[in-house]
C-alpha cells in the first residue's frame, strides 16, 4: 500500500473562500477541453510562436518565482529543503489557502518513519486515482475527475481543488495538491501552464533526492557491515591461541586466515596435566557476529567439557546437547576434537561432521575416519570413536572446507582429491609448517593472482618428528607410555 508523507503550508489568518461551482458543459466536451488544453500547454512548453502570451503582473511575478526555484532546486539533494521549497514557491506563485505535498515513501523510509505517522496517509492499492495520475500530466481540476476513489473523495470534501501528479520515468512519486487562491481569484490556463511546468521540476528534484538517499542508505548499510565484521573479526581472532604447543618429539603448525566476510573457523590446544593435548578444530556455520559469538561459546563449552569427560566422544555429546538447547535452528558446528599421547603417539579422536583430516605415513595418505552429526543440530547424538597411532615421520593435517571450497577463474574446485594428491607428493621430510606453505603455494597457484578469498582457511598439522629417541617397542620397554584412564576419569587443563 503506497504511503505518502504530508506536508502543508497555508497563508496565516487566510481563509478559503467558498468554492464556486462552475456552470459545466456536458460530459462529452470534457475530452475536447481535455485535448484542447494538452494543445495549447505543449505548444507554450515547446515555445512555439504560434501563441502570445499575455503576461500580466501576477504571472511575471509568477514565472520570476518559478525560474528561482528551478536555479536553487539545482543543487538540492535534501528531502526537507525541496518539500519546504515546493510548498513555498507554490504559494508565491498562485497564493493559494493551502497547498500540501505528498513524497511517496520507499519501504526503507516507511520503517525509519514511524514517528511520522501523524503526517503520512495512505492510499489503497486499487484506489483508481493512483493510475489516473500516472496517466494524466499537468494540472488536474479535482471537480473534473470522475472517479471512484476514496483518496479523491477525502480530497474533494476538505475542499481541495487543483491536483499536480509528480511523476518521474513513469513513476508516481508524489501529489502537490492546491486549494483555493484568495481573493476570490480563479486558476487560469496560465496558471495551469505554469504549474504544469512547476510539477516536471520538482518531480526531478524528487527523483535526485530520492537516488542520494539511496546511496547514503546503501553507503550507512555498508559501513554498518563492515564495523560487524571488524567486530566479528576481533572476536575470533582474540580466541585463537597465542601460542602454540610443543611437546617433545614433535612439531605442531598452525595457520589461519580470515575471508572478508567472517565465517566461524577456530582451532585450539588444550594441554592436561598427565601430558596428554587435546586438539580442536571446528567451522560454524553463518557470517559476521551470529557465526563469531556461536564460536566463542562453543569453544568455552568444549574446555569445559573436556575436563569432565574422559573421551573425545563423550566430549562432543556434552556439547552437542548444550548447544541444541541454545542455538538457533539454523545455525551448526562442525568439530573435530582428539586427545594426542605425545608419548606413545596414540591419537584417540571423534568427528561431529567435520571434513576428514589427512594422515600421511611412509606407505600412504588416509583420512582418519569417525561419524557424527554436527554439533548443535539434534539433540541425543553420539559420537563414533577411533583410535591412530602416529609414527616418526607421520603427519596429521587438519583443515577446513575454506581450502577445499576454493574455486578457480573457471569455477572449478580445490576439492579434496586434489588435496590429497598434493599431500601424497609433498617432499616426505615436510616439516608441519613447509606443509602448510606448500599447501597454500598450490592453492595460490590454482585460484590465481585476483582471487577472492571466499571463506576462512584454517590449518593445523600434527607432525611427529623422524628419528625420534623413542618408538613404540622401546615406550613400552622403559614403562614411558601413559597409565590407563577409567571412562569416568576426570582431565585438568593446564594454563595455555
């Protein structure tokens, strides 16, 4: 349903004469007066010498107000400034009672406007008098139009009498409306013509107005964006770790950087008392701030979980139900979380729909498979556990989809076999971070120089070092391996 904000303007202490009925010629000349009329206004808009005009004093007085008007309405990009010089000039050249302003408001104006509503009206969709405004240029005698239309009828009993449709590239953006002139004077067609003219002016004032604010609305929304993703950039940034672990005999690399567009990428390391470093990484599904406060929260609720729960998989079940309580359907997580024995090398981890993680030895590249929903998405879930064992010279990649997802110019994508290819042909004694630069090398080299990084890249690579003091056989000889934990067990964080 259009709306309109009103706006009036009448002459102090002025009051209307009473409208004086025309004495009318039958219907059927109304269609000759009509063509006449648009004639003459065309012939006088065009400046044609077929017509004199017999400019008196008021109609130069007029047309003097009307050519300032034009000038200063040159540089008016302000919707307060052209309404009140609409209203002023309209009253300086046919000193009418009262003339009002309808502005058609946009949806964005309409919801920024509900203080206003004391000055707006509305207009049904059906009402018939919206198209005949479109349709009709020039100034329109509220008595000669023959409607059924309820806006045109209100109009007509508060005594309204001419009507200016402001209409730019076939859109109604407004209604100048003018009551009677005092002094008892009439409406000529000189001053149909005049405000004719008037109408084309300020209906393309209107239509500027209207573009600057949509910049100024687009460039507000813009910045509103950009200030939620620097936001939700310092949140995930401030919890990701400082540091990073290092267990003897091994090597532990990380990597992440942030898309434009903020996704929910997070890694973490959570180091126990009895030697053992439980490692995360998880993706939250959403952008901008929703997706960075679902990451902070989940991570706090993963810390806390694993110091009551022995088990990976126990881990995400504790988490899975504190989110399904909270979250919003639409939102998830995706998570991967293991418990690394840097001693013996056993990585104990389950997988709550994260993409698999790569673990290289001398013969091969396998992924570590486990099952389970994402976290946050249905309630009673469990969680499938596995157990690896990393030897000297293994490597565990952990990732998010950010690099699989990655398209080239041709919109081809990364994709997992070509990772796993790359990892296959990494030089065998990559250390964690030569890994992640060749990695991120090929992934340069695939998507080109002008690409547009389409969502967070996160890496973590768990290396055992080759050639380390100690192998399995010999742990088990010298008693170094880890005693064995009961599944009700409890596990204590130490400060990272």
């Amino acid at each position: 349903m259009p709306v309109f904000q009103v706006s009036s303007k009448s002459i102090p202490s002025a009051m209307p004469p009473p409208r004086r009925r025309r004495r009318r010629l039958p219907r059927e000349w109304d269609g000759v007066i009509s063509i006449s009329r648009s004639i003459v206004i065309s012939v006088l808009l065009f400046g044609l010498p077929l017509v004199v005009w017999p400019f008196n004093g008021s109609n130069r007085k007029a047309r003097q107000a009307l050519d300032a008007f034009t000038g200063s309405m040159r540089e008016v990009i302000d919707l307060t400034q052209l309404r009140e010089g609409t209203l002023s000039v309209a009253q300086q050249m046919m000193q009418p009672a009262m003339v009002t302003l309808w502005v058609r408001l946009s949806a964005h104006q309409q919801e920024a406007a509900g203080d206003l509503a004391q000055t707006t009206c509305q207009v049904a969709d059906d009402d018939p008098l919206l198209a005949y405004l479109l349709s009709h240029s020039g100034a329109l005698e509220v008595e000669r139009v023959q409607l059924a239309s309820e806006a045109l009828q209100d109009l007509n009993s508060q005594g309204a009498e001419i009507l200016l449709p402001l209409v730019s590239q076939g859109e109604l953006l407004g209604l100048l409306i003018l009551w009677p002139r005092v002094k008892g004077q009439r409406y000529t067609l000189e001053s149909f013509f005049l405000l004719g003219s008037l109408a084309q002016q300020v209906a393309q004032a209107l239509r500027v107005v209207e573009l600057v604010q949509e910049q100024q609305a687009q460039a507000i929304e813009r910045e509103r964006i950009e200030q939620e993703l620097r936001t939700a950039r310092s949140i995930q940034q401030s919890l990701l770790p400082t540091s990073l672990p290092d267990p003897a005999d091994w090597q532990i690399a990380a990597y992440y950087k942030p898309a434009r567009e903020v996704g929910g990428d997070f890694y973490d390391f959570l180091p126990f008392e009895d030697g053992r470093l439980g490692v995360v990484i998880g993706d939250v599904s959403g952008k901008g701030i929703p997706a960075a406060m679902l990451m902070s929260s989940t991570r706090s609720l993963l810390r806390a979980a694993a110091q009551m729960a022995a088990s990976p998989g126990e881990v995400l079940a504790r988490v899975n139900e504190l989110l399904c309580a909270d979250t919003l359907p639409s939102m998830f997580v995706t998570c991967f979380y293991a418990l690394l024995d840097p001693i013996s090398g056993k990585l104990h981890y389950a997988n709550a729909g994260h993409d698999l993680p790569y673990r290289r030895s001398r013969e091969d590249v396998r992924e570590l498979y486990a099952t389970g929903m994402p976290l946050g998405l249905l309630p009673g879930m469990q969680y499938e556990e596995r157990e690896a064992l990393v030897t000297a010279g293994e490597h565990i990649l952990l990732y998010s989809d950010g690099l699989v997802e990655a398209h080239n110019p041709d919109r081809e994508m990364f994709g997992f076999p070509r990772l796993k290819q790359l990892i296959v042909v990494s030089p065998s004694d990559t250390l964690g971070s030569s890994l992640i630069d060749f990695l991120l090398q090929e992934l340069k080299c695939f998507t080109g120089e002008g690409w547009e990084q389409e969502d967070d890249i996160t890496l973590v690579v768990l290396q055992r070092i080759a050639g380390s003091s100690l192998d399995v056989d010999q742990q088990l000889l010298t008693g170094r391996t880890m005693p064995a934990r009961s599944a009700t067990s409890r596990l204590t964080l130490l400060p990272f």
